[in-house]
C-alpha cells in the first residue's frame, strides 16, 4: 500500500511535468517557426530593397544620360535630323537654290520615305531615307560644287549624294547633270 500511494504522489507531480513538457516543446516549436518565417521576410525585404536600389542607381544614370545627351538630341531635333522629314521645306530648298544659281531645265522628284538598308538598330528610333532624283543644266562645275554645298548646309535632315553623272554634250552647252540625293531622319518607330 505505502508503494500505491507513493506511486499516486509521484503521478501528480509526473503528469504536470509531462504537461509543462509539452507545452514547452509546443512553445519552442512555434518560436523556431516564427523566427524562420521572421528570417524569410527579412530576406524578402532585402531582395526587394536590393531592387529598389539597383532602380535608383538606373535612374541616376538614366538621368546623368539625359543631362549629357538631351542638348545634342534637342540640336538635332531642331536641325531636322530627328524627327519626320521635311518634304515642303526640300521642296522649297531645291527650288530656292537652283533660282538662286541660274540652273535651267531643273527637275526633281521625291520619292517616298523608306527604311535605310541596311537597317541599323537604333532603339525606338529608325534611320530614314528620302531619295531626290534631280536633274538640271548647270554652267559649270563650280555652280555645282555650289549646289552641293548649298544642299548640305541646310539643316532639314542630313543630306548626302549618293550618286552623280556630269555630262558635257558640246563645248558650248551647259553641263548636263542626273544626281541621286538622300535626305536621312531618324523618325520614331512605328509601333504594329
């Protein structure tokens, strides 16, 4: 009997250590769960703040970028080359020029915009080409060294000659002249 009641003191106290036991391990189990889940939202945070910088440092170096470039882009904005072409104002150009310089017989014919073929990857931006084919009577060489000189420095676009034929069909008439022209822009790409 004395071994019995020994017994049933030693089951109270046993069954609330096992209780505290439980709760303990409970206790601590939860704990680890929080801090794992504390430690992945901390690594969450700072991914998304390694982000947020790598966003920061792009867009001090976007506007650096800007600062250094924005003038030359405006100068070329205003000059012609960026932008859509000039088709009146060549027009105009052309017709100005050669009154200006005496030429007779003078014809010229615009062609359409198009792709530069070679396309270049030029980002949102695409190289455009404007082909003139020209002809005209001109006095002599130096009138069409003039014309070309003339042509260049107009700021509608840069202009090139991607071809010419000079043709003299006696010593008494005026140098026959077929040219091939092209104007270059660049013109925002078109979006499909």
């Amino acid at each position: 009997m004395k071994q019995s009641l020994w017994i049933r003191q030693l089951l109270l106290p046993a069954a609330i250590f096992l209780l505290v036991l439980i709760v303990s391990i409970s206790w601590l189990y939860q704990r680890l769960v929080m801090v794992e889940s504390v430690q992945q939202q901390g690594q969450q945070v700072q991914a998304a703040l390694t982000e947020a910088n790598q966003k920061i440092n792009q867009s001090v170096q976007d506007k650096q970028w800007a600062g250094q470039y924005l003038k030359a882009y405006t100068q070329l904005q205003r000059s012609g080359f960026v932008g859509d072409d000039q088709r009146l104002t060549w027009y105009q150009t052309l017709v100005a020029t050669s009154s200006r310089l005496k030429l007779s017989d003078v014809s010229f014919d615009i062609a359409p915009q198009q792709l530069n073929s070679p396309a270049l990857p030029s980002g949102t931006l695409q190289l455009m080409v404007t082909p003139v084919h020209f002809t005209a009577e001109i006095p002599h060489e130096g009138v069409f060294a003039q014309l070309l000189e003339d042509l260049r420095v107009q700021e509608h676009g840069i202009f090139t000659v991607s071809e010419c034929t000079l043709t003299l069909a006696s010593e008494s008439l005026p140098l026959q002249t077929h040219c091939l022209f092209e104007w270059h822009t660049l013109t925002p790409e078109a979006k499909s």
